[in-house]
C-alpha cells in the first residue's frame, strides 16, 4: 500500500510543525519550499489539516502556521485514516467494474489489510516521530 502524495505532503507539514519554534514564523510557502512540494499541494494540505482541527493559520506580526494541542497529541493513524479515505483498494468499482466484485473474497482481505495498516500507525504519536534523529533533520531546514 503506498500512501497518496497528498497524505504524505500532510505528515511532512505536520512533523516540521512539531518542531517550530517559539517565535518562529512558518507560512505556507516557507513550508512548501522546505518540504520540496509545490505551493499549491501544500496549501491544500494546510486547508485539510485545519478543518480536522490539527493546524492553526494566525495572521498578523506573529501569524503563520502552528500546530494545535489535538495535532500534538493525535496519532499518525488517524491522520492517514482520515486523509486517505476508505475507498477500495483495488479497482473494483471501476469503469468498467470488476465482474468479480459481488462475491470476491480479496476484496475483503484487502480491507483487512488496509485496516491492519492504520491500526499499526494508530499507535506512532506525532510527538514521537519527532524525535532524534528526525529532529534534528526537521531543524535544520529553513525556508528557500
Ligand atoms: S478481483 Fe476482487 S479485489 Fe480485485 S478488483 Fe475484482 S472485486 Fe476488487
């Protein structure tokens, strides 16, 4: 399973905001251009992330991006749960549909899969991505 560009562009926000420091001001467009992906995919990410609650955008002096108490405290899983949907895995809903759909039992198995896979990250804390080594890979980037 390979996690969409989108949710990926969505964890790097989230682990460089982990760490941002206090007085610190991280925009949009620093933040794309220290993550290496386009503007455009980083401000949907930012849109995303703020209406599940994890990221604040504050205007002004002191704005920019910060992450909130729940984005602190979330777990990886319920980020990518959330980002990545429920969707099949494989195209069996497709145009045209797998005629083996009604009665398939991959179908299922890859449902368990895919549900195995969020559970695993439903235990990895934001928090703890940040730790060592990554921190320090996370700090050293500055804004292009
Ligand atoms: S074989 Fe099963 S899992 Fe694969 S596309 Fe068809 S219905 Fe979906």
């Amino acid at each position: 399973m390979r996690l969409t560009a989108f949710t990926d562009v969505s964890l790097r926000l989230v682990m460089r905001l982990a760490v941002t420091a206090e007085g610190e001001l991280l925009t949009t467009r620093n933040a794309a251009g220290m993550l290496a992906v386009p503007y455009t995919h980083m401000a949907k990410a930012v849109a995303a992330l703020s209406d599940m609650g994890l990221v604040e955008t504050r205007r002004g002096r002191h704005g920019g991006l910060r992450l909130t108490e729940e984005g602190r405290r979330t777990s990886v899983g319920t980020i990518v749960r959330a980002l990545e949907g429920g969707g099949d895995l494989a195209g069996c809903e497709a145009d045209p549909p797998c005629p083996l759909r009604a009665a398939c039992r991959l179908r299922g198995a890859l449902r368990d899969a895919r549900e195995a896979f969020y559970s695993s990250l439903d235990t990895v804390a934001v928090e703890s991505l940040v730790a060592p080594p990554t921190r320090g890979a996370l700090t050293l980037l500055r804004p292009e």
